[in-house]
C-alpha cells in the first residue's frame, strides 16, 4: 500500500499542482511486490479527464493501468 500512496503523492503534485481539491481519484494494478527502500520511478501521461500512470522498480512495472481522474 506504501507503493500506493509514493504514485498517489507525485500524481497530487505533478498533475494537481499540490491541490487535493482536484484530486478525484485514482486506480491502479498491484503487479509485482515491493520492498522498502526499492527506489521507484512514476511515469504519467496526461489526458483530457486527467493522466494515465504506472510505477516502476528498476524496468519492472509494479502498478500498471494507472487512472487518475481530476474533479
């Protein structure tokens, strides 16, 4: 779930501006674990309802078929 919440931050400050009031919401696939300190880099592409996402490990995908959707 900390892998949730690490992709739901950098989503509310990379697409939001840092503004929780646009945040609708978001959801995502778990597709492989996660350990701590594993660094993990959160690739978003925009759309007109709000951005597209997954987090990867390395080139490993970790949460694929990312959707954030703003208000």
């Amino acid at each position: 779930m900390c892998t949730y919440g690490f992709t739901g931050r950098a989503l509310l400050h990379t697409v939001c501006a840092g503004d929780p009031a646009r945040f609708g919401g978001m959801a995502a696939r778990f597709t492989r674990p996660v350990l701590p300190g594993d660094a993990l880099t959160v690739q978003i592409w925009r759309d007109g309802s709000g951005a597209l996402f997954r987090t990867l490990r390395g080139d490993v995908v970790v949460l694929d078929r990312g959707r954030l959707d703003l208000t």
